[in-house]
C-alpha cells in the first residue's frame, strides 16, 4: 500500500514561478493524455489494438510535470517506462503517431515492428522503452556520461515504479551515477504495487526516498498526485544536475487506477483503498485549484477538452485508415547498407 500523507493543491495563490498559459499548458497535457488513453482503451476492446495496454490513470501528473521541468533548450532527455505517455507527450510525441503505434500500423514510428510507447525520437529527447525494467537507468547514465564528455549542458531523467528499484540494474546505475556526479534525476512512482505484489512484502524501506542515502546522493519525496508539486521537485533536481551537483532521486507518491494492463482486473487491490485514491484524482485536483484560483474558466478548460477532443478524433480516424505494414518491410534496415 502506497504511504504518506497527499495534502490537497493549495487555493489560495497561483504558482509563483509558472505564468498563466504555462499552466493551461500543464492541462492541457493531462487532459490529453486522459482522453487520449480512454480512445485507445475504446479501441483495445475493439481489437485493434495489437498487443497490450497499460493505462497511466491516475499517474498522468507524474509524468507531465516531471516532464514539464525540463529545458528543451538544453536538449534534456527522458527515458520512459510504459505508464509516462504524458512524459512523450510533453517532449513533442503526437497522439496520431502514438494511435498509429499502439495499432502496429505502416506508418507507426516503428512501422509496425514493436507496439506500446516502445519508440525513440532523440531530436524530441525521448528513447524508446526496453521491458527489462530498470534497465534504462544504466542507459541514461551512458547518455549522460557521453553529454558531459562533449561538454553539453543536458539532463537526463529517468523513469521507473517502485519494484524496478529493488533491481540490480537500479542500484548499479545509481551507484554509477553517483560517483560520477551525473546529470541524472531518477523518478520513482511508488503506486504501492510491483504489478500485483505490495511494496511492504518486496522491500524492507518505508520510503524509497530512503534508499537515496546509500548511494550519497539527493531524495525528495513528493505528492505525486499534485502536477505542480511534481513540477517543482523536479525543477530544483534538474537544476542542481545542470549545475554539476549530481543526482536526485524523486519518490513521486501515487497510485494506478487501473490493473497492470487491460487484462488484469485488480483484484488484489482493496476497495477502500481504491476508493481513497480516487478522491485524490490528479486531473480533478488540478481543475479544482485552476477554477478556484482564477487562473481558468470552466468556458476556458472546456475549450481545452474540445479542442483535445477535435485532434483525437482526427487522429483516431487516419490511423484506422493507415494500412498494416507490408511483410517485405521487415526486411528493411536490419542491416546497415
């Protein structure tokens, strides 16, 4: 079961840093990526979803501000796990290529050959997602190593749930990360269960922040659930690793709403504690707090929810009309000509 205390978004002031757009924009994205999940959801129970789907419900702010801290400028990259959409989406991924993707259609990023969010653009700062979880934190600190050696001012963050963190894979790339003082900032999104199995029985640590301390580096711990919160945690972790202070470790405190895919049924969640969570719904706290701050209009984040609605509807409609990939193609880039 997922711990700590998730205190409400506060009412009373907008953010000191974040104009008003800026965080129209932090809706934006979480909408999007809500709606954008529900339509995927319509099409896996149609069947044409090749393959499995793994919804970030209830997860969405995690990865929208975490992603929204970084610097584009900079060519900061994120490596992301199966429930960090949100994260692509912020980093420049399209709902129609992410359709196209997910229904394994010719013109899929990867033209059919793997599915899910299983594909890298690193012009738009984002490699593709290997199964072998806690395996990409390795991979990012080679990144990360290479940058500093060009001397390049980029940030890696890297993405993974609280049972990647019990891996070998983690703890050698943190350990590495850490001697080097590596611009590296490792989110972990403790949603209480490693598919199925609670964090109590697969780790000895209350907090995971915790586990920060044997590797010398930076913890924080934040309300996952609260896009501002993620936004801040994030943006000081992204600063100190810029300015050569080394790594953070972020525990961001959530929960999934959803099973571990489509085909499992939560059953071993307790009801209770899925009804807990609920209240704690990252997209409703964070409509409540625009509305009562005055920095949107119910008329205002309407527009927002058609305008999403309007995209998706396109992009539904040409990746239903894209046609599958020829099998000759499989042949194609395999080996370098």
């Amino acid at each position: 079961m997922s711990s700590g205390v998730v205190e409400p978004l506060s009412a009373t002031a907008p953010h000191p840093s974040l104009s008003r757009e800026q965080q129209h924009e932090l809706y934006y994205y979480l909408k999007l990526t809500r709606l954008l999940e529900e339509r995927l959801v319509n099409l896996y129970r149609q069947t044409k979803v090749i393959g499995g789907l793994y919804r970030s419900l209830g997860q969405e702010a995690t990865a929208v501000g975490s992603a929204y801290a970084l610097d584009k400028s900079h060519n900061d990259m994120i490596a992301p796990l199966i429930r960090d959409l949100g994260a692509m989406l912020v980093m420049g991924a399209t709902p129609r290529e992410l359709f196209l993707q997910y229904m394994a259609k010719r013109d899929s990023p990867s033209r059919g050959r793997d599915l899910q969010i299983h594909f890298a653009d690193l012009r738009r700062g984002f490699i593709g997602p290997i199964s072998h979880l806690g395996d990409m934190l390795p991979v990012m600190c080679g990144v990360a190593l290479g940058s500093r050696l060009r001397r390049e001012s980029r940030v890696c963050l890297v993405y993974m749930g609280d049972g990647a963190s019990s891996t070998g894979a983690f703890a050698e790339g943190m350990n590495f990360a850490a001697v080097l003082r590596l611009p590296v900032v490792v989110i972990v999104e403790n949603n209480g269960y490693a598919y199925s199995t609670p964090t109590s029985r697969q780790m000895a640590v209350e907090r995971i922040v915790d586990k920060a301390v044997g590797f010398g580096v930076r913890g924080e711990r934040v309300d996952g659930n609260d896009v501002l919160a993620v936004y801040d945690v994030t943006r000081r972790a992204v600063e100190h690793a810029r300015a050569g202070g080394g790594v953070t470790l972020i525990e961001a405190v959530t929960f999934r709403m959803k099973g571990h895919a489509e085909h499992d049924d939560q059953r071993y969640v307790p009801k209770e504690l899925l009804e807990m969570w609920a209240a704690r719904d990252p997209l409703q706290r964070y409509e409540r707090y625009l509305l009562e701050t005055g920095l949107a209009t119910p008329d205002e984040l309407e527009a927002i929810t058609a305008r999403i609605s309007r995209q998706l509807d396109e992009d539904v409609a040409f990746a239903e009309a894209n046609p599958m990939p020829d099998p000759a193609s499989a042949l194609l880039d395999v080996y370098a000509s």
